[in-house]
C-alpha cells in the first residue's frame, strides 16, 4: 500500500471517530453539600454534532446518578428521573437548576467547594451507537446559580463599582 494511501485512510478512519463523537460539554459544575448530605446536582451545557440523546451518567462519587427534570405541574413543582435528555443536532442543551439536571445520590462524602467531581455522560446516536464522554465538574458554593461567579444572567462579565 503505497505511503499516501495509508495516510488517506487513517485520516479518513480519525475523521469519522471525530465526527461521531463530536459531543461538547462546557460550564459543568456540582453543587456543594453539607455534612451528612446524601445528594446534590450537577449542570452543564452540552452540544452534539448530530441528533443524540444523554442516557446516563456516572460518578466514583455516588453509587446513584440519574437524570432529572424539574417541572411545575398543577402550581406544584416537582421532580423525576427521565430515561433520556434529547441533544439535537448543533444545538446546546442546558442542564441546569430548575430544569434537566444530573443527580448524584447516596453520596460518599462531603462535596466540597474548589472540588472537581469526574461524570462520565454516555450519549447514544440515532443509530444506537453509544459514547461515553469524561468531564471533571468544578463544585461551586451551595448557593451558587446557574452562571460561573461574577456573571449576570446573560453571561456577561460582571463589575463591581468600588465607593471611596
């Protein structure tokens, strides 16, 4: 097989790895616990490349991880697992307080603030083909919101204004 040849068919083999694998996760973050608490959230951002779906995820934190939604039903707000997040084709689904979110249950201890809990999300393409993707989530305070500190809710940069 001639040099050329070969490098054609490697690209073209890394090309269509990278193509189906093309899943981006950004802002991930975990809330803190207290001492004793047995569950808290995670939330981020994710993007696929083509229509996918996250099915689970998984932690060496928790022995229990599902995913959620948060919905109001009848003015009364309300929790439950889902069996899957659809991630349409080039769009970002957010996970975040209030909505989709990842639960981590049963805790083994304390999740503390400037930690970096590692998820493993496994996405499943159209065609059933599955793909885990690693992330190392930062935990933020317990009273942290959805946006990185000092942002605002369009995610702009935020300024404090110093008084003399």
């Amino acid at each position: 097989m001639k040099r050329s040849t070969r490098s054609l068919i490697v690209a073209a083999s890394l090309l269509a790895a990278a193509a189906h694998a093309q899943v981006t996760v950004k802002d991930a973050w975990v809330r803190a616990t207290v001492p004793q608490q047995k569950a808290t959230g995670a939330f981020m951002q994710i993007q696929a490349a083509k229509n996918s779906k996250l099915v689970s995820v998984s932690s060496p934190i928790a022995p229990i991880v599902e995913v959620h939604e948060m919905a109001v039903h009848d003015n009364v707000m309300k929790m439950r697992q889902v069996p899957a997040v659809e991630l349409p084709a080039g769009k970002t689904v957010e996970l975040k307080p209030g909505g989709y979110h990842v639960m981590l249950m049963d805790l083994k201890q304390q999740v503390k603030e400037g930690d970096a809990v590692p998820l493993t999300l496994i996405v499943e393409s159209q065609d059933g083909k599955r793909d885990s993707v690693e992330v190392k989530a930062p935990v933020r305070a317990l009273n942290a919101s959805a946006q990185p500190a000092g942002h605002d809710a369009r995610g702009a940069h935020k300024h404090r204004e110093l008084k003399e």
